[in-house]
C-alpha cells in the first residue's frame, strides 16, 4: 500500500510539472556577430509532457511540437530565420518499471540560433 501512495504521489508531482513549452533566450554574445555577421539570439525550447502507452497523454514533447513552439517564439523576438544546432525528443519509459511503461515522461528539447533584424 505504502508503495502504491508513493507512485501515486509522483505521477501527481509530475503531472504538476509537465508544462507545454519552457524557452530560454540568451543575446549576450558579447558584441561577437553570427556566422554571418549578423546579430543573433540564442533559443533553447523544452516541452515535458507524459505520455500514454506511446502516444500524448498530457501535453505533446514530440520533435515537431517543440520545433514549432521554438519559431513562434523566434518569430515574437522578430527574427528573420533559426538554425537549429541540436535536438531531442526522449521518452522514459525506464524511469519507474514497470509503473512507467504504461505512463512515462516525455523530454523533447531544441536549441537554435535565430538571426534577429
């Protein structure tokens, strides 16, 4: 019973976390310009959600969800294009066996410079 409560307590705390997009921005390039010579911005962009055996319960982390979350949020910075440098989507399905192979975390993240007008 004791166990039960405990998992029970951490899908909440979860749930409570998993939130649909975080993105932070750093400008401070210490006047260096872009690979271009251009003034650029750099966007890191997280979704955590949780997912159903494999599919969106709670909130979307896929790639394709937080690469659009990143270039609406390039696109309120005004910027004219993104490169993205890295990304990810990972499902934990590990986390909590076998609890989590029914519910599991999502972690989808991208990091992109945006070229700024």
């Amino acid at each position: 019973m004791r166990r039960f409560v405990s998992v029970v307590a951490l899908v909440a705390m979860v749930g409570l976390v998993a939130s649909c997009t975080r993105t932070k921005v750093a400008r401070n390039f210490n006047g260096l310009p872009g690979p271009d010579g251009k003034k650029v911005a750099h966007l890191n962009t997280t979704n955590i959600a949780i997912d159903l055996l494999f599919k969106p319960l709670l909130y979307d982390a896929t790639l394709d969800k937080t690469v659009s979350d990143m270039t609406v949020e390039a696109k309120a910075m005004s910027a004219s294009e993104v490169r993205i440098v890295q990304s990810y989507s990972r499902r934990m399905w590990y986390v909590f066996l076998p609890f989590s192979l029914i519910i599991h975390p999502v972690v989808g993240n991208v990091a992109a410079d945006a070229v700024l007008k």
